[in-house]
C-alpha cells in the first residue's frame, strides 16, 4: 500500500514477528527503496525476512536479509 510519509512516498507493509505469534499485526512503512529489496526477496519465496534498525527518528536505516 502507498503511504505518503513526511511529504515523501512511502509503501505501508502489513507484517507480523514470527517469534511472537500472539500479538496482533503491525505496519511497517518503508522508502521506494527498501521496499524494492523487500518486493525481491517477496519474489524469490522468502516471506520471513530480519529487520535490522540502524538509528533513529529521520536518520533510521533498515537492514533487510533473509532469516
């Protein structure tokens, strides 16, 4: 889902921590292009990817690998 997110495009995913199956779904919302990395590993078959946060506030970089 496209999101706009501090006047930038954003893409809004709906995604859940495997090591918590009870707590409910969660937003993750990302730039074009992480999202583009995220959309390649999707493509591939990879669904459960690690999230690695590098920072905060507007300085936050993502590390996206397969886990």
């Amino acid at each position: 889902m496209d999101v706009e997110f501090d006047r930038k495009k954003s893409i809004r995913y709906t995604v859940t921590d495997p090591n918590e199956p009870d707590q409910p779904e969660k937003y993750f919302t990302v730039s074009k292009r992480i999202s583009a990395l995220i959309d390649t590993y999707l493509a591939e078959g990879r669904s459960i990817l690690k999230i690695h946060r590098i920072g905060a506030g507007k300085d936050t970089q993502y590390a996206i690998t397969p886990a």
